[in-house]
C-alpha cells in the first residue's frame, strides 16, 4: 500500500499499462516516435550542435528563425497526420464486413490525432511560420513588435505538438474527434487520459495563437516602413493582419471550452455534463464560436499567398487589389457570424437556420470574387507554370467545387441529409487542401530560396503538385459518393457494399498523397544535396513584386540596412523598373537588434511540464511547471539588457559583400527562371 | 554568364516537352475534376441508401433542393472551369502573340460583374434557402393528418423505439404504416447521436435531458438503412437498424407479431439495454412501462432531480 502510495505521489496515474503494448501498430509508431528523438539527440551529438541548436535556434528571438522552425514543425506533425490518414483509408478499403486491421478504438483514436494535428499542429503552425517569416520583411521592419512573445508563442506551440508526440508512447489520445464534443469526452464516459492529452494540447495551441495574432496585429498596425500604407501593403500582409485579428477574437472561446471541459473534468464540475444541470449545447456553441472564424484563419494567408504568386508568376500589377482587400475584410467580418451552421441539425427553430445558413452563402460573395480578380491577374499576363503556380491553378478549380459543396451545406434542409456524413468529410477537406495545403505548400516552394539561399527543386516540386492533385481528386470525390448514399464519418467498419468501390479508390488516391509527401522529402534532399547548384543568393528569383525580394537570400539577421521608403505598390517591381533598387546607400548606422532570451525554451519546458503532469495526474509535475512558467516570465520583466547593437561597420562590411556579388551577377531572363543561371538577380524586361 | 547558352535554349526539344507537360498538368486538373463530379453525379442517382433515390416526400424536397443550388452555383462555376485553364493557357509566357499590359489591374464594369452576378446569385439563393428551411422544418409536420408517434432514445451502441399509442417497443428494427406521417421523439440517455435515415430525409440530433423532434413520411414501402451519424464510442459502425415502412394491414401484422415474440420492458430490461453493447438481431418488446420516456428525459432535466412540478413534496405542499 506505501509503495502505490508514493508510485502515485511520483507518477501520478502513468504505470506500465501507459506502455504502448497493446497492438503491434501502436507499438511501432511508438518505437517510431522514440527513434526519431534519439536519432535527432545522436545527429545533435555527432556534429557537436547542441550549443548551435541553443544559440542559433532556440533562444534566438529572430522573426525569420521561429517562422522557420514554426514550418518545421508544421511539416514534422504533417508527415504525421498524413500517415494516420493513410491508416485509416486502408481500414476503410478493409473495413466492408469485415474488422479489418485497425480495431474501432484505435481507429477513433486516428482520426481524433489525425484532425488534431492537422489543424493545430500542422496548418497553425505551417501559417503562422510563413507570415512570421515573410510580413515584417514585406512591411519593411526589423522584427515582430514583441519578439520574446514570439519565441513563446512558437514554446506553446511546440509544447503541445510534444504532447500529441509523447501520447504515442505513453497511455491513449481521445477517441473524440477533433471537436472533442462532450459529454462523450466527459469523465463519466471517458475516463481515460486521451480527453486530457486532447484538451492539454489543444490548450496550448489556442494560447500560442491568441499571443501570435496580437503580436501580428499589432507590429502590422505599428511597425510598417515609412510610407507603406494600409493601401500599400503587399496582399499577404493584409491577410496577416485579418488573420491575426480573426486570431485574436476566435481563439480565446476555444481555450475557455476546453478549460470548463477541463474543470468538470478535474474538479467534478459541471458545465457540459449529461447530469447536474450541465448542457453540452454550451460547449458547441463556445467550439464552434472559434471553430468558425478557424477554418477562415487557415484559408485567409493561403489566399494572401496565392494573391502574390498570381502576380509574380503573371509578371504582372494584381487585378483588384482594392476588392481583394475588402473581401479580405468581409471573410474576415462574416465568419463571425455563421457559427450556427456546424448545427443545424441540433433542434433551433427554422429562422435561425435560415438566417445562419444565408450568411454562410453570404462569405461565399467575396470569396468568389477573389477568385475572379486572381484569374484577372493571368489576363493579359505572362503566365509561368513554375511549380507555386502550378498549385495555384490546381487551387482555383479545386477550390471551387468546395464552394460549391458548402453552399449545398449551408442550405439546411440539405444540411439534414447530409451532416455527419463523408459528405461533409469530403466539403471540409475539399477547402483545406487545396486552400490551406496547396496555399502553404506553394508558398513553402516560393518563398524557401528567401529563406535558405537556394530554390527548391523544381521536377520534384512539379511531381509533388501531381501526386497531391490527383491524390486528392482520387482520395476525396469517392467521398462526397459515400456520402450523399448516407455512410457516417468515423465509421470503422461498414456492411453495405455501395461504399466498398468507392473506398478502394478513396486508398489509392491516399496512396498518391504518400507519394506526394515522399516526394516532399525527397525534394528537401535533393535541393539541399544541389544547393550551390540551385543558390541564388542575390535574393530575387521570382522576379518578386515586394520588399522581401529586396534583400539579400537568406537575409540578414536585420533585414534591412536602411529601412525603405516606399512610393508606391509593387515597390520593388517599381524600384527595379527605374533602376534604383541595389542601390549603396549613402551611409550606414548602427543597428540596434533585441537579445537572445532563454524565456523562450525555459518556458517550452514548463508547458510541456505542466500539461504532461494534469494528464498523468503528477500534481508535483504539474503545479511545478505552471510555477516555473510565470517565474520565466516574472523574471524577464527585471531583465533591462535586452538589446544588442550590430555595429556600422559590421552592417557596412554584410552588405558590401552582398552588392559586390549582386554587381558581379548576370541578371536572369525569365527563361532561364529554372536553370543555374538564375542567382536570384532578375533581369528587369519581361 | 558562362554556360548560360548550354544549360536550356528555349527552343530546345527539352523546352517543348516541358511546354506539353504543363499544358497536360493544366489540362488533367480540369478533366480530373469533371470526370469526379460526373462520377459523383451518376453514382448518387442510383445509391440505395440516399435522398438522391427518395421513399418519401421530405427526401424528395430535400433531393431537388440539392439539385437547385448546384444549378444556380454553376453560374459562377462553369466560367472559373472554363477562363482558369483558358487563360493560363492563352496568356501563357511563351505565346509571344498574346497581349501583355502588365499596368493593367482594375476595370469598372468587370467589378461590376465579378461583385454583381455572386449578390444576385447570395439574393437567389437567399430566396431559395429561407422558405425551404421553414417548409423543411424537421419539427414542422408532413401534412395535416395525425401523425403514428414513435420515442427514440439513444443508448450505447443501439437506437430504442417506443411506440407509446401501441404500448410497445423495439430495438434494431422499427416498423411503421407507409402513406402516413410518423412524429418521432427523440431524446438520449447517453452522449449526443443523431437519428438518420437516409431514404427518407432530415437527420436531427438526439441529447439527454432534451427531446427533439422529427416528422418524416414513406410514400413507398420498403425496408431503409437507419443509423446514428455521430460517434459516440467503440460499437458506433454497428448502431443501425432497419426502418421499415409497410402497408397498412402489414404494419397490423407486424404490430401482432411485436407482441407475441416480445417480452415486456420493464426495468430490469431497460437496465439491460442502457449496457454499452451492440444488438446484432432485432429486440421486441410486447408491453412498456408506462411514462419510460419521459422519466428517462427527467432523469437529466435538473441535475439528476425530477423537475419540481412532478415531485411528490411539491405536490403536497400545494395541496
């Protein structure tokens, strides 16, 4: 009796059933998710990079650095989630009278992390790497507002997506889908630990964004260069800015669900419980108050990605810029206002469906219309099919099927059939894939000579849009079939042999996905193993239109030597067009630039401390983390030495090499955009 | 630039197979999604289990609603299919003969048209959603005619049917008189479901603690896929059952039959039930403690208590 007594003081709820034993999959993705660390701690060891990964990366406050590591991640929990996907096709091609190989928990546990991941752990963080990377370049600044909130943001983040990791090893994730609707979640029907790593992770991540979208916010409302105004900023920035706004009012709802959750959960309260009075209504409600303006978050940045790369690649002013950036601001404002139709089979009277589901068409009006201006950019341009434009034409037809689709959704007495059906499985994925994946994706190809000094390769790139493409038309129109003849999601087994066909060929075009992200990799490879090859350090390899181009590839820690002035949109196509841009300027000054701080990963530590602890119930581990978090954060705010100065002759001796090699440079003609020939100096004739 | 000339001439056979290769991949996108929807399309017409293939009259409503909106959705559609490929391919960089104004980005009358057509289209659609939604209303009867009243409550992992002006009740099966109305109550004594069947319309979630409604009808005879669309654990794929909708005189002789196979519902037979186990064979029951459904509502309307109205000490204290 003593020794449990202290075992539970120690370890709280973990014993040896947590082990992952029970099935020789678990086991393996386990043993999988273990390799992987000790891999990394050994590569980490091998090279003697343990004080570059602390000084470089981890306590580095650098905009450009945690957007890097922000996609990093994003492609980590990915190639995750893409697996789970995969697993879960292939029970589905098994599962017609039969069993098939996956048992229904841990089916359900696949589609919960599955959901998960990829909307906290994969697009979160996949968007919020690209606009901390590329918006205060596009605006013309030095770093975010608050850059040490940065690095937290990017702690929680990462914290949690450690947390969707170590539930591999230790105990079950949820069996409640994504949503985690109670009261299925609730104690009383879920004792397990998986509703708790669910909402620990998620909690996380709902903080990280809040932090995310204020700092966005607010360094775009203050930090833009002299002369960019509103009316000036490149598109990715004002969907940056919508998004971080949309950010700031949508997550909050989402961490106060899951922390009531939490409470009936830990303290026996009862705010969604079946009994004591508790309405689980209040719960969707709240989730769906965030869930909304969400899926608006994700699409948001890939529509400000695509808005640059239909230009770029069109060689070409944007069609519209104004009635984009209006409809930017109406997704942004109606998305609010349309959280009702994820329920419109839960008993309101029929007015309110109505009204919810005509103001859900109602975001269709400006998202059709940016669609229009985009194919307006092509007109009378000079389109090429490099590898982000290629996605962003697979997008455009793709994208508008899922319209299609969701305006079927919002029409409730539709809705009524098909709810809860693959139908609407089919609808979601049909707009987060080529919206969000194919935006990110693209955006990942365009901007990663910016960030590393050399293009990605563009065969492979071009195999990975075909394998997505079809893949996806493969993996998903099946699914819309399945649904419309009445199959529920999440099921794990079915007996009505109509789907049986359709899931075979929902398989193979999963398999053309994993292709796809083979393909992913093998392209990462490839380029860097061909980086002098494929270098175009100049900075400028599209031919870009905006600021970030300006600079050299990577950039410098400061980005800029001289803060710009612009006159003008598309300042540096202008720039470039009068022959001004590479130009020394007259003098160069000190530049003062914020420290390094060790907040960041200090608090990474207790995050994951803490929430790892409330799962396991190891209150030491837990009460010890939250502690240490806030006495990271106390702590700071004594700290008065938080800024380093890079000295006028260490700014003039970077950007004296950079300009000798941009005046040694044969600019490139478009033609040759793919070739060893382009170092990133553009030639200025289309 | 050494070597430039020898990397990739823009004549060169290489740049030609490129050429056709972007065309194609252009090409494939567009050709994939047609063939898909139109795979789609054909597919549902002939599905079994769907609104597509109607057997009653909410169904049918629902189905050519569903054919209404992607009619209208089309007008702003079919010319994203048709200009995207169009005029990627038309202004394509290598086409020297196409026009190129890159100072070009705005147009009046093509604001008009590309903010216009999707307003009017919100405005249709609008017209189209609203009374529909009120004239599909699942709360709102079929017709004007007594409608047969059917309980539903939803256990782990089965559906449970009362049939209160019967006084019987079924598990996996739930029989009813095709041509007439049926009014289902439905209420859960376990985590949230839906209540679905496919063939004959709306689907509407069923909660504990809170009843609500359904009206649905069969013009047709037939046995429908029933089912519950949200998870709710382990024997989720196996909560289905059949609704069958029969004639008049059948539905009599399945009622008979009902009560001579059945035993009654008592407690200890519900207590059964409420177990989290799949049925895999139908389950009757010929007779069914009177009030059960609504004590099993009761059971979460205030926190585990009766509400106060139906408590004894309340009733003597107004005496």
């Amino acid at each position: 009796m003593v020794d449990s007594t202290w075992w539970h003081l120690l370890f709280g709820n973990l014993s040896a059933g947590a082990l992952p034993f029970y099935s020789p999959i678990a086991t393996g993705a386990a043993a999988l998710v273990v390799a992987g660390a000790i891999g990394v701690v050994l590569l980490l060891n091998w090279f003697g990079g343990w004080k570059w990964l602390w000084t470089e990366w981890l306590t580095s406050v650098d905009h450009k650095k945690i957007g890097i590591v922000f996609v990093a991640i994003a492609l980590v929990m990915f190639s995750r989630a893409v697996i789970e996907a995969i697993m879960m096709r292939l029970q589905q091609a098994m599962g017609f009278d039969s069993p098939g190989y996956l048992p229904p928990d841990h089916f359900s546990q696949l589609f919960t992390t599955h959901g998960t991941i990829m909307v906290f752990f994969m697009a979160m963080p996949f968007l919020t790497g690209l606009i901390n990377y590329v918006m205060p370049l596009q605006i013309g600044t030095r770093d975010l507002s608050f850059p040490v909130m940065n690095s937290v943001s990017l702690a929680l983040t990462a914290a949690g997506a450690a947390l969707m990791m170590v539930s591999l090893d230790l105990g079950k994730f949820s069996t409640g889908g994504w949503s985690g609707y109670p009261p299925y979640t609730e104690l009383s029907y879920n004792p397990g630990v998986g509703p708790d790593y669910w909402i620990w992770a998620v909690t996380l991540s709902s903080i990280s964004s809040t932090m995310t979208g204020i700092n966005f916010a607010v360094t775009i409302y203050k930090k833009r260069c002299p002369g960019m105004h509103f009316l000036r900023m490149p598109l990715f920035t004002w969907t940056a800015l919508a998004t971080s706004i949309m950010m700031i009012f949508a997550m909050p709802p989402l961490t106060v669900a899951t922390l009531l959750l939490a409470c009936d959960r830990y303290l026996g309260m009862h705010f969604f419980t079946n009994s004591g009075a508790g309405n689980m209504m209040n719960f969707v409600n709240l989730f769906w108050l965030f869930g909304h303006p969400e899926v608006y978050i994700l699409i948001l940045p890939p529509f400000g990605v695509y808005s640059e790369l239909f230009s770029t690649f069109s060689a070409k002013r944007l069609y519209g810029y104004l009635s984009l950036v209006y409809a930017t601001a109406a997704i942004a404002f109606i998305s609010f206002m349309v959280w009702v139709h994820h329920y419109f089979t839960m008993g309101q009277s029929a007015d309110i469906n109505a009204v919810f589901g005509i103001a859900t068409v109602a975001v269709g009006v400006p998202t059709g219309v940016k669609i229009y201006d985009w194919m307006l950019t092509m007109y009378r341009g000079r389109v090429r099919f490099s590898v982000p434009m290629l996605w962003s034409l697979a997008f455009a037809i793709t994208f508008v099927i899922g319209g299609l689709t969701g305006v079927l959704l919002a029409t409730p007495p539709v809705d009524y059939v098909v709810h809860n059906t693959l139908f609407l499985v089919a609808h979601f994925h049909n707009m987060i894939i080529p919206g969000t994946l194919f935006g990110m994706l693209a955006g990942y190809h365009f901007w990663f000579p910016k960030a590393t000094g050399f293009r990605l390769h563009e065969g492979w790139g071009r195999f990975i849009v075909f394998c997505f493409v079809i893949g996806f038309y493969l993996a998903f129109f099946p699914l819309y079939a399945m649904g419309l003849e009445g199959m529920p999601r999440r099921t794990q087994e079915y007996y009505d042999p109509a789907y049986y066909p359709w899931a075979i060929v929902a398989m193979v075009g999963a398999g053309f996905i994993f292709l796809g992200l083979l393909g992913l990799l093998t392209q990462l490879v490839v380029s860097i193993l061909n980086r002098d090859k494929l270098a175009c350090h100049i900075g400028d390899p599209w031919n870009g239109r905006s600021l970030e181009w300006s600079v050299s590839a990577p950039p410098p820690e400061y980005n800029f030597a001289v803060l710009p002035r612009v006159e003008g949109r598309d300042s540096f196509t202008a720039a470039k067009a009068v022959d001004i841009a590479y130009r020394r300027p007259t003098r160069y000054e000190a530049i003062e630039m914020p420290k390094n701080s060790a907040v960041g990963p200090l608090i990474a530590f207790a995050s994951f401390s803490c929430a790892f602890g409330l799962v396991w119930h190891i209150w030491w581990m837990a009460s010890g983390g939250f502690v240490m978090a806030w006495l990271v954060v106390i702590a700071r705010s004594f700290v008065r030495d938080t800024r380093k100065v890079i000295s006028a002759t260490e700014v003039e001796r970077i950007e004296k090499r950079w300009l000798r090699e941009v005046a040694l440079t044969r600019p490139v003609s478009r033609d040759d955009e793919f070739t060893c020939a382009n170092k990133g100096l553009a030639e200025t004739t289309e | 630039m050494p070597g430039t000339a020898s990397l990739r001439d823009k004549h060169s056979p290489m740049n030609e197979a490129r050429q056709i290769w972007y065309r194609g991949s252009v090409c494939r996108v567009f050709i994939a999604a047609m063939l898909a929807s139109g795979l789609c399309a054909a597919c549902s017409g002939s599905a079994q289990a769907s609104f597509l293939a109607p057997g009653g009259p909410i169904a049918a409503q629902e189905g050519n609603l569903f054919y209404w909106v992607i009619g209208l959705m089309m007008i702003v559609l079919i010319p994203v299919f048709v200009l995207v490929p169009w005029f990627a391919w038309r202004y394509r960089r290598s086409n020297s003969r196409s026009e190129y104004r890159p100072g070009w980005d705005f147009s009046w009358p093509l604001e008009f048209l590309i903010w216009g057509v999707p307003v009017l289209l919100l405005l249709g659609l609008a017209f189209l959603i609203w009374p529909n939604t009120v004239r599909l209303d699942p709360y709102k009867p079929v017709d004007g005619t007594t409608p047969m009243e059917v309980q539903v409550v939803g256990l782990d992992w089965k559906w449970l049917f009362i049939y209160p002006e019967l006084n019987i009740a079924t598990v996996k099966e739930m029989a009813f008189p095709m041509e007439r109305q049926v009014h289902f109550a439905i209420t859960s004594d376990t985590v949230m479901q839906s209540f679905f069947i496919p063939t004959l319309g709306s689907q509407v979630y069923a909660m504990a603690g809170m009843v609500t409604q359904l009206h649905l009808k069969a013009d047709r005879a037939g046995t429908f896929k029933g089912e519950n669309n949200q998870f709710n654990g382990m024997g989720f794929q196996d909560q289905k059952f059949a609704a069958i909708a029969l004639p008049a005189s059948n539905f009599k002789d399945w009622v008979r039959k009902v009560r001579e196979l059945g035993r009654p519902l008592d407690e200890n037979g519900y207590k059964a039930l409420e177990e989290r186990t799949t049925v895999k064979a139908p389950v009757y029951f010929s007779s069914v403690e009177p009030g059960l459904f609504r004590k099993i509502v009761q059971k979460y309307a205030l926190g585990n208590r009766q509400p106060l109205a139906s408590r004894p000490d309340r009733q003597e204290a107004r005496r």
